[in-house]
C-alpha cells in the first residue's frame, strides 16, 4: 500500500524521503534576495500591508516596460483569474476553455454562474480555430494559458494574435503566462505587447513558479484601464502580504537566479525528454514541453495509473489526472539532476 502524501511532511510514514514533482515548483529553491527581503517583512508584522501594492506594480513596470497604473496583484494568480470570471461572466454568459487546461478555469466560471465551454485541443495543443468555433453570441470570456499546463504545449504568437483577432471586442482574452518565464526568449507570444494595443486582452504572471515563491502566494496581471478598474471592484483590500510583496520585488530583481532556473529547466527537460522517448518500445512518449514539466503518455501495456502508484511506492511524486480527462497521463515536474535520474531509473524499472 502506498502512504498517502501529507502536505506540509517531508517524509511519507515510512520515512522514505518524499521527492515531490506534482506541482511545478522550482527545485532550485528561492532567490537568496527573494529570502532575505521576505525575513525583512518581520520588521513590519503588526502594519497591513500596502493594499496598491505600489513598489512592486513600479518594479514589475520598469522590468517589463508598463504602466505601473495598469498592473494588478493577486493571492497568486489563481485570484487574477477568479477576478477575470468575475468581472467578465456571470449568469446567461459563457467562457472557453481548452480540453486538457488548467483547472482553476472551470471552477472561476462556474463560481461566478456563467457557462463553461470546452473547445477541442489538436493533439494536447492549443487549438486556435476550435477556440473560435465555440464562439457565441453568449461568450464573454476566453481563457488560454500559454504555455499550457499540464500539457506543456506553446501556441506562438502570430496564432495568438490570430485568436485575438477572430474574437468580438467585447470577449477578455485571459493570457495565463504563469510559465512564461521558461520560454526561450524568441517565444514570447507578446502577450503584453497584445495588452498594450487592445482593450481586451488580460495577461496573468505569477511569482509561484521560476521566481520560488509558491508558499507567499503572489500574482499580477496587466490589462486596459477598464479591465484593471473592473477586477479592482471586486478584489480583497489587502489580498498581498507585505512578505510576499517585498520578496516579490527582489525576485524581479534577481535576473540571475531566473536565469540559472531556466537553464537548469531546459537542461533537466531535455534530458528526461530523451529518457521517455527511449521507453518509446513500452508505449511512452512525452508531448513537446516548454515548460518546467513534461506531461508523459502511456500507450502501451503499462498505464500511466500503474507507473503513478510504482513512482509514488519509490518515493516520487507524480501527477496523475484522470479528473482532467488524461488518466493515460502523468505530469512530472522537472527536478534536480539527483530527482531526474532517481526517477527515470524507477520509471524504467516500472515499465521496462
Ligand atoms: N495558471 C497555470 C497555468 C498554472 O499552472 C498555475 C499553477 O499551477 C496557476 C495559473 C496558478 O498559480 P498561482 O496561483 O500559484 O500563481
């Protein structure tokens, strides 16, 4: 039997080291500033925190060239996206979504009332003209998060901006950048530069993935003055701790360690990558990934049920979705060097 996994615990009952790869976080750790600035937050624990969020919507700004005016912040990301549904849809209206997509979109249109539709993908991939055909007069809301989780797939600009550009102007565009910054520079879809030109289009980032800093819970998203004065409304007054905000804006400004997080991720997925297509034999294959984890399919004898439960009973944690429609799937987020070869040796044992 396999012992179930405790959040907060290092160590499964047995005591086996747990090696945790469900959830995209950064196996590098935190930026150094990103920690030291968090411990500073102590100093100012009885104060609220800003609720403009000011220094780091400037900081945010001057790195990526934006209005600071025009920059919002959530409880991660995932509160930018219930802000969208709730801005955006309600009842009687509908919101798109890509089979295979990131969960929270089903649960953020539902909460709100409206109507969720799912458009079609094209081999785990994003599939433009399918979003387009689920367009009715009723849509409100489309969501894409580009790169995709947990597929791992990345729609390039010029079909992104084809998606933009066959929707009515009164239906948001959500862009979920939150794996952005794995992306090769010349692989930006130009989310910001569709924000800048268009009234309907609102990116999302968070701090959760290449900046480390999942357990402060910290987004921020970018749209048009009408856009950010809707979500504004309904956000919570003081939804960003002062420790998440101060570590947010080191780790904008620790270029470096992003840099070292996206080389170790490109070299870690590659590898893993070739170590999946060489279980080709067994009916394993690894759809193109340009983010920090790969989404591995079983097609032949061994199920990807069967390789979830052997890597959790040697210490690894997957993820398994069958609630998302791919229990033929498993999500592995790219680890350190010693995860990545432990893992693919068990999953070797498992299905060779
Ligand atoms: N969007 C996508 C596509 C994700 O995969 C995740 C987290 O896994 C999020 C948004 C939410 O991240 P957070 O709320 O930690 O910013």
């Amino acid at each position: 039997d396999i012992a179930p996994y405790i959040p907060g615990r290092a160590t499964n009952d047995g005591g086996r080291p747990v090696v945790k790869l469900s959830a995209n976080e950064n196996p590098l750790g935190t930026s150094p500033e990103a920690k030291a600035a968090f411990a500073a937050a102590q100093a100012s624990l009885e104060r609220y925190p800003d609720p403009g969020a000011t220094a780091l919507r400037e900081a945010l700004a001057a790195a990526h060239g934006l209005d600071p005016a025009r920059v919002i912040y959530g409880t991660g990301s995932d509160e930018l996206l219930h802000l969208a549904a709730g801005a955006y849809a309600g009842p009687g209206d509908e919101a798109i979504y890509v089979r295979y997509g990131f969960a929270v979109y089903d649960i953020a249109i539902r909460r709100v009332g409206a109507t969720p539709v799912v458009a079609l993908d094209r081999d785990y991939a994003t599939d433009v003209d399918a979003i387009l055909a689920a367009v009715t007069d009723r849509t409100t809301l489309v969501y894409v998060a580009n790169p995709n989780n947990p597929t791992g797939t990345f729609a390039p600009a010029a079909e992104i901006a084809r998606l933009h550009a066959g929707l009515p102007s009164h239906v948001l565009l959500v862009l979920d950048q939150a794996y952005a910054e794995y992306l090769e520079p010349e692989d930006d879809d130009l989310g910001l530069q569709l924000v800048e030109a268009h009234e309907n289009v609102f990116v999302t980032r968070t701090f959760s993935k290449i900046h480390g800093l999942a357990a402060e819970r910290i987004g921020w998203g970018y749209g048009s003055v009408a856009a950010i004065d809707a979500m504004h409304r309904i956000r919570a007054p003081f939804n960003v701790t002062t420790a998440g905000q101060l570590a947010a804006i080191a780790a904008v400004g620790d270029t470096g360690f992003v840099e070292r997080s996206r080389a170790h991720n490109r070299q870690w997925r590659d590898w893993l990558a070739g170590e999946v297509a060489a279980l080709g034999n067994a009916g394993l294959r690894a759809v193109p990934s340009e983010t920090n984890f790969l989404l591995v399919l079983f097609e032949g004898p061994v199920s990807a049920e069967t390789a979830y439960k052997g890597l959790m009973d040697a210490g690894y944690i997957t993820r398994w979705l069958p609630g998302q429609g791919l229990a033929n799937g498993l999500r592995i987020t790219i680890g350190t060097e010693e995860q990545m070869r432990g893992l693919a040796d068990a999953l070797r044992g498992i299905v060779g």
